[in-house]
C-alpha cells in the first residue's frame, strides 16, 4: 500500500478521537490518558455477570455458567443471552409453574438435548429478519414442579469443518449491519467481534439490537471505544453483550476472548490473567487455540504505534498465548487488514469494519477473515473481501474521511467525493 492512504487514515482517525473526545467534555490529552489506563483500574475490574437470573414474579430462577441474564423481555419470562456455542442453563421453580425462557445468540444449527424436549418442554425457533432463514433466538416453555430442577442444553450438531469470520472497529451502524451480514452470507457459523462498535451516539444500543438480530451468533471482544460512554460502560457490555474474558470450545478448537481495550497492572493480574492460568491444564485436550481481542502486539504502519501500548503488557500477552498453545491472534484497532508473524504469533490484524480504506484508495480492499476449521479442529485462515455496498456509508460519521481527502488532494478526489454524495442522494 502507498503511503497516502495511511496519511489520509491516521488524519481520519485523529479526527475522530479529537471528536470524540469532545463530545465527552475532555480535552485531547484527558482523552489519550483515558484510553491509555484501565478505568476503573485492575483493583477495581467487574468480576461479576450476572448468570443467576429470577423471573419478576420470583418464582422461576435459573443459572447458567454460558449465559448472562439480560433485563426482563416480559413480566414472567427469564431473558438470557449465549456467549458459549453449547451452553447448559439450569432452571428451578418455588411452586408449580409453567417457565418461559427467552435465549438469544444460539447457532440456528445449535439442537436442543432430547431428553429435556419430550412431553413437558417445547422449543420455539425464531425467524432471523429475513423470515426465510432460522434466527438465534430460542423461546422454551417447561413445566416445572416446586423444587424440580431442569437443565436445557444446546448441542451442535458439528465439532469440525466449519468456518467462523472475525472483524472489529465497526462502529454500530450500517458498517455493523453489514459486517455481520457479510459474514452470513460467507458461510460463517459465528462472528468474533474484535471491538470498538461504539464510536458515536446511539451506537451502543444500535449494537446491541444488531448483535441480537444477527443471522450468526457474535462473541464480542471489548475495545477501548467500547468501556465508556458518557461514563463508565462496563455493566452495560457485561449485562448485555458478555464478558470480557472467556473461552470457549467447539470439538477440539479453543477460541480464547481476551481484555485488552486498555493496559492493565499488573499485567498477569484481574481475570484475564485467571482465565490464562485455567486454560493451561487444558491444553492436552484441543487441536489449536484461536485469540481474539482488540489491540494487536504491533503497529506494521510505518511511523506509528497504534498497538497495545506497552512493550511490558505485550511481551506477557505473547508469553500467556504460548502457554496456551495460541498460534494466532486475531486483533482490531488499527483500520487496516494485516497478518505478521511477531515473535512466532500470528498476529492478523481486522481492523476493517468501517470499510473507510475502499474510499481512501477508490478499491475494494477492505477485508473481512474467515476461519477454516478442518477435521483435525486444525484452523487456516484468509481474507476475504468485505465488499460493502457505497450505501452503507451514507451518514455524518463519512464526512471526516471526505473532507480529509480533498484536505489531501482537492484536484484527484473532488469528483470522487462528488459521486459519493450523488451515490448517497440516490440511496435514500
């Protein structure tokens, strides 16, 4: 790639953070150090979610180790939301009832264990929005008797040969919509979301809706957009989205989500570092082990250094992902699409989710990463075009990106942008 275009995406995103910044009430250099530190700090870090939910009346309740209890959907209904692929949830009644239990961001391959389903138990499959295609969202009723217990589990149906996308810094807009669309339509059973889908008012709602609309479940990977919001943002993510870190297992591939949207001290410390220590007995057991998270190890644009941020915070991640058996790291952060090997990681790099590159250089070089599993549970990657459509940049948020290319070079853009706004005119 030509050095202008990295030019025109570091004045890009100095823009947006400067606007950022300002619409929180903070100065540029307030806003750097916010970024740059764990706020609230590692003594500090949520440790809970919340996994033991109870109906409004009380009388149901439930646990779950793979789910988090979102706000109540109805007055009677207990409202969860995956973030494992195969979760279990147990559910327990004071007197004799009839449950509702609304699940959201389970596989529509993802089947219900039989010997719960016979007689007392019905599962209801909702439709995605296409109302052609099944969604990920469940709906069970179970009688259940005073002090019974009932545990739902959702098996798939496959533990190899199958594929997975991964992408980040989307905001939570049309870009999101189509990033997880894309990965649908690409043959991804699920989506890892590498972070930062908050970048403007409304996002985080947005996300949220989207993320519970999607065709293919979504494993969110917390960015250092995504803590804050006018404010601490943390119980949002945690009540609504999911932890900040975890792992998961499907057949012999491990997927590992870990925290790094800012730097922590010490580094081993909080639960990401407790999730690192729990995994490492387990290592006999799985073919590979996929990373995901937000910041990269490094920055491979030349001049800058728009990665992790500390040399002491990434030498430990490098050394924890080895511990692991984690040949490959999946990260966002930087808009742009690359994969290096750094110190015998393989870092890929999806920072693309706002397909802003494909207006920089006028090409459709955006990419979005597929993940082939294959029947050992080994995983290979590529790249694939993320292709979005001109319409899906049709809001405010573009015009920083237009008005730094004609700050850049008025003569070779001035009738690209003039397209652009014709193109948008036309789409709505």
């Amino acid at each position: 790639m030509s050095s202008a275009p990295h030019l025109f995406r570091r004045t890009f995103i100095k823009r947006m953070l400067l606007g950022t910044a300002a619409a929180l009430g903070i100065g540029g250099t307030a806003y750097s150090l916010k970024r740059g530190i764990r706020y609230p700090t590692l003594s500090l870090e949520p440790h809970s979610l919340n996994q033991t939910g109870k109906s409004a009346d009380g009388n149901v309740t439930a646990y779950s180790d793979d789910t988090i209890f979102c706000p109540h959907k109805s007055a009677y209904a207990l409202n969860l939301r995956a973030f494992s692929p195969e979760p279990s949830v147990t559910i327990s009644a004071a007197s004799n009832t009839q449950a509702t239990v609304f699940i959201n961001n389970i596989s529509p391959d993802a089947q219900l264990s039989s010997q719960y389903s016979a007689g007392n138990t019905t599962e209801l499959i909702d439709k995605a929005n296409s109302e052609s295609i099944d969604g990920i969202s469940r709906t069970v009723s179970l009688n259940i008797k005073a002090g019974e217990s009932i545990t739902l589990t959702w098996k798939l149906p496959y533990s190899s040969e199958f594929t997975f996308a991964s992408i980040g810094d989307s905001g939570g807009d049309k870009e999101l919509a189509w990033c997880i669309q894309r990965a649908h339509d690409l043959g991804a059973k699920f989506l890892l979301h590498l972070g930062d889908f908050n970048y403007q008012a409304g996002d985080y709602q947005r996300s949220i809706d989207l993320f519970r609309n999607s065709p293919i479940p979504c494993y969110v990977s917390i960015g250092n957009h995504d803590f804050h919001d006018e404010g601490n943002i943390y119980p949002r993510f945690l009540n609504e989205i999911g932890p900040l870190n975890h792992a998961f297992t499907i057949g012999k591939t491990r997927f590992v989500n870990l925290d790094t949207a800012a730097n922590m001290v010490p580094y081993s410390g909080g639960l990401r570092g407790d999730l690192i220590e729990s995994l490492i007995p387990l290592n006999a057991t799985v073919a590979d082990t996929v990373a995901f998270t937000h910041r990269p190890l490094h920055d491979p644009l030349e001049g800058s250094t728009h990665d992790i941020g500390s040399t002491g915070e990434r030498d430990w991640l490098i050394s924890a992902l080895k511990s692991i058996r984690a040949k490959t790291l999946l990260s966002g952060h930087i808009h742009i699409y690359d994969r290096s090997d750094f110190d015998g990681i393989d870092n890929i790099i999806a920072g693309q989710g706002l397909g802003h590159q494909d207006l920089i250089t006028q090409t459709d070089v955006s990419k979005i990463v597929i993940g082939h599993v294959n029947k050992n549970g080994q995983v290979s990657y590529s790249a694939q075009p993320l292709a979005m459509p001109m319409q899906w940049h049709c809001h405010p948020r573009v015009d920083m990106v237009k008005e730094s290319l004609l700050a850049s070079d008025p003569d070779r853009y001035a009738k690209f942008i003039e397209q652009i706004n014709t193109d948008c005119k036309t789409a709505l």
